[in-house]
C-alpha cells in the first residue's frame, strides 16, 4: 500500500494516513450494519452532533482520481462512492469486499478478462442528478490525464490500451476498453485476467465525476459527492475539511455507511503529541473526536494502560502489513544462500518486537504474508530461530559457507522514529547477529534518502530493513511486487529487493490472478508464499498492531482488518 506519493504508502507503515490505523476490532458491535450496536460512550447511536477529526497529516489532493486509498480510504469514503467498497465490519469480516454504486461485486467472463456491473437505482449526487455508467467512466479516464497523477497504478496497467491513454483532456475519444452500453452498465475489457478486479473496484478512480462539473486540478475544491457528505470547505490543501450532509444522498442504495453525525470537522497539521493529549483529555469538541493516522506510542500506552478509563477508549486495529529484513543476492556475501540462511536463524524476534515498542504494538512474523485468512495466511517456519535467535546454528551455517570465523555486513535502515525501519530496530539486530558471529555495521539514511537507495537497482544494499502493506486485503498485490520477476523496474522504484525471477513464480502468479473464487486463490496465494519462502530472500519480523484513541462521546467504534483503521462512516457522537 502506498503513501501519497508512489512509495510511501507501501513503505512507511507507520505513519501512512490511509492504512496505518487503530481501532476496536473487539469494541464494536457484532453486526453494525444493524445500527444497533455501541462502543466507547454507552447508549445506542443516534443521529446528529459534530463528529472532529485530529490529524497529523492533512488530507490532501482531495480528488478521487488523485487519491490512493485502500477500500475506498477513510474520509474520502464519505464523499466518494465507489463501484464496490470495503464491508464494514469488525475484524476478519470487514476485510471482504462488497458492492457499494453496483448491484453486485462484478460479473466476469469465463477467462476473467472482461468484467460488467450494473448500477444500483436511485443513484444521485449532491445536486439531485442522476449517476450514470458515462459519469463513472469519465471518472476513471480522469485519473488517466497527467496532472492528476497519484492514484493507484491498476487500471492503466490492467485494461486495454491503459498505458499509452493519455486522459480525456488530451484524447477526447476516451478508453475503448471501457464501455458504457446504457446508463446503468459499465463493462471493463483487460489485458490479462484479474480475479481481484472486485477489490480493485474499491479505489476512488471509480468514483463517478459528471464531465460538466469537472475542473480539472480545481476538481478538489469542490468535488461533487455521491456520498453521504459533501465537501463544504476545504482549506490549505486538506488541512482543514469540513463536510456537510448530502440530502440527495439515500441509505436504501449504500447498506455500508451510517453517516450518523451531521458534520465531520477534519483538523490536520497538528503534532501527534498533541492529538493524543487532546483525545485523552475529551474536554469539549474533543470529547467527540478520533485520529486516523495517530498512533499511541510506546511510552504514551504505557501511561493509558494504567487508567482504566482512557483503556477503555483505546482502538486495537490490524492492518496486513510486514516489516522485514530484504537482501540483495547481487550483492555479497548475500549470494550465497546459506548467509541469508544464517541470518535468518541469527534473529531474535523478541529483541526485535520490544524495539518496535513492545508486544502491544508488535507481533513477531515468520511468513511474508500478514496473519490474515484474507491474504491466504499459511503458517511456516523455515528458520525457527526461536524468540531469541539460534546462534549455534547460524554459525554452524556461516561455517558451511565459508565464514568459520564469521563475517562483517553493513544494514542499511531509516532514521525516522517509526519503530518499522528505524535505528532501535536496527540496532536489536545488530546485538543479535554479534551472538552469532556477524559484526553488523549500521547506515542509517534520512527518510527521502532511504527510500531512493532501497528501491532503485542501481544503488540497492545488499542488506536493509523493509516494510510491505496491502493494497486491498488478498496475496496478490502484497506478494507479486515482491515476488514477480516481470515487476522488476530497472529504471525507477524497484520493490523486488530479491530481483527473483522464477518462471515457475511468476507461471504461478498468472494462474492464482485467473482465480474469480477468492477464497481459492489465498489458499493457492499462501502456498507460494512457503514456497519462496525457502529462498531465505527476506527475513520476517513483524506485524505492527496500531493503538488509537477516541473522545469519551465516540460511539459504534467498528474496525476491520482491511485498513485496521477506525471507520469514520460507521462513527456516532450522540
């Protein structure tokens, strides 16, 4: 999953505004869309009041076509709707996909190459008018046009003639490979099969946009809602939001938003310090306010864990997210398989969970594809190394390799305090490794620097740590990118840190990617992750779990393990 610029959202688990989240998977109620159900302030929900979100980042370029969200995002699903969304539901069940503008999750051909929807009836936008299949096509060619760049790279990747369409500000003519048969049937023809197109459905580049309202870089101001709130302000780029009702919106056609507050109040720029005073304090408008992208820190849960109250109004939330160590085969001494092997059996997860900030906040992970059913979850252990690392045998096998007297590496990290990629994580290792014999020398990068020496061939270190979140909550685009010999990007951001290549792997990848039963394919998808898991390419360390607040006044508190994220649409204050 990336951040809003094409790396950062995959990389920077820690602090990214659209998946990095807290929530309740255990608070919320059994089966929200009852409406019925409460958490954090008792009483049923109700409609009304003024709903404030504290944030550190602010939302910017509020454009569906410019936005890269998992699910439809947060704050934006509010405002855009989109073909299919995410099911808003508490854990396991709120990582599935479910139809939101159409009537159904997508009809595909046999060889999943073509895929048709029907819309809903009744669909409107803030003005009353219709939304049309024309209105949804149009939309989609937007984010084609150069200077609405930032969303997902899909569409341009999956449909026919995506990658040479250069938007319908340049090309009147528009995407043939989309069709608009009547008003309500839009059908999508693909280069390749693509069993996930029902998830990929769920990004804003399905947003309907009416050609007429449209101003292009402008759009942002104002972007008409098919949602249940419309844009009445947007200042400083995002920084300031503040939504407002839409009265042509109709909860018969959306079963997933609740939009029970009549205004949501969206205040970004502040310092996460301050956001987590604020909320624990709830005096005020704040006593109805959550974050979407602060976490409690180490030091802060320690202070909410010992009051009982501000417990309570604590969010526990999963996001399929791995932090990892990466090698570089070109580089040596990681040629050599049994190096990465030894590595591998080196790690102390424990030293390396407690660097993360603790089990709280850190599960320590052995397969590359988070802990989740919805990704395909096969439990392996290649390397058991144990909670403390089996130094024995990672000398025995720098013994085999050559090294009886062990080695010196260089590991290359993030000096942003993220506690994923950062200098403690780096340094647990580095005590854990000397155990076995292997004198680990730290390169710590500024943040920009880091990612352009990790992610580009021509400058990659043979040893760093990583980190890879999900686009939407299946194995395909969390292992391909990593995996896939064809994904390799020679000139540009390279997330194949492995530069593997396997015929067999990517022979694999196309037929799980044929797969239209989902359930089918994760299983097919954890497989090969234990498969290449063999190759000791990555070392796994851990899951991030997220901490957040909420203001005393919060009710229906409904996380899932799609975004992990608390979902806005589903808040009460009253």
């Amino acid at each position: 999953m990336r951040q809003p610029s094409v790396i950062s959202r995959r990389v920077a688990a820690a602090t990214a505004v659209l998946v990095v989240a807290a929530g309740a998977a255990a608070c919320g109620p059994k089966d929200n869309k009852g409406g019925d159900g409460s958490s954090g302030a008792a009483g049923k929900p109700e409609k009304g009041g003024t709903l404030t979100v504290l944030n550190s980042k602010p939302q910017e370029d509020f454009d569906p076509a410019r936005l890269y969200t998992s699910g439809g995002g947060n704050v934006p699903s509010l405002v855009f709707r989109t073909l299919t969304t995410r099911n808003r539901e508490d854990g396991a069940a709120g990582a599935k996909v479910v139809p939101d503008l159409a009537t159904d999750l997508g009809r595909p051909s046999k060889d999943a190459t073509v895929w048709t929807y029907t819309l809903k009836d009744g669909l409107k936008y803030e003005d009353g008018t219709a939304i049309t299949s024309a209105d949804i096509k149009y939309g989609i060619e937007r984010s084609f046009a150069a200077e609405l760049s930032g969303g997902a790279p899909y569409l341009r990747d999956w449909l026919i003639g995506g990658a040479d369409y250069q938007g319908p500000y340049k090309d009147k003519q528009g995407l043939d490979s989309i069709e608009t048969p009547d008003a309500k049937t839009i059908v999508f023809h693909l280069n390749k099969p693509e069993g996930e197109f029902p998830f990929l459905a769920t990004q804003t580049q399905t947003t309907p946009v009416p050609k007429a309202k449209d101003k292009g870089t402008k759009y942002e101001e104002h972007p008409i809602s098919s949602g249940p709130y419309k844009v009445v302000k947007n200042e400083g780029d995002g920084e300031r939001l503040i939504l407002e009702r839409n009265p042509h919106w109709s909860a018969a056609t959306d079963e997933e938003r609740k939009a029970y507050p009549d205004r949501i109040d969206v205040r970004s720029g502040l310092d996460s310090a301050v956001i987590n005073q604020r909320l624990s304090a709830s005096q005020g408008a704040d006593a109805a306010a959550v974050t979407t992208d602060t976490n409690l820190g180490p030091a802060e849960l320690a202070k909410v864990t010992g009051d009982k109250k501000l417990a309570a109004r604590v969010g526990t939330g999963h996001f399929g997210y791995t932090n990892y160590i990466a090698f570089n085969p070109k580089v040596k001494p990681f040629d050599n398989p049994k190096v990465r092997q030894a590595i591998s059996y080196a790690v102390d997860r424990s030293s390396v969970v407690n660097a993360a900030g603790g089990s709280s906040l850190a599960e320590p992970a052995t397969t590359f594809l988070p802990d989740q059913a919805a990704f395909g979850h096969t439990p392996y252990d290649h390397f058991p190394a144990g909670k403390n690392g089996n130094a024995a045998k990672a000398k025995e096998l720098l013994k085999e390799a050559g090294y009886p007297k062990g080695l010196t590496v260089t590991l290359t990290h993030s000096n942003d305090k993220d506690f994923a990629t950062s200098p403690e994580i780096a340094t647990a290792l580095q005590e854990a490794l000397k155990k076995a014999g292997i004198t680990v020398k730290l390169q710590g990068l500024e943040s920009n620097d880091y990612s352009d020496t990790v992610y580009s061939l021509k400058s990659e270190p043979g040893f760093f740590l990583g980190g890879w979140g999900a686009d939407w909550p299946s194995g395909g685009p969390f292992f391909a990118p990593i995996f896939d010999g064809r994904q390799i990007v020679k000139s540009g951001y390279n997330f194949n840190s492995g530069q593997l290549n396997d015929p067999a792997v990517n022979k694999e990848i196309d037929e799980i990617n044929k797969l239209t039963d989902l359930s089918a394919a994760a299983k097919r998808w954890g497989a090969l992750d234990k498969k290449v898991g063999e190759q000791a390419l990555t070392v796994p360390l851990f899951h991030p779990v997220y901490k957040r607040l909420y203001g005393e006044s919060v009710k229906n508190v409904v996380i899932s393990d799609w975004t992990g994220v608390l979902d806005i649409s589903q808040v009460a204050v009253k």
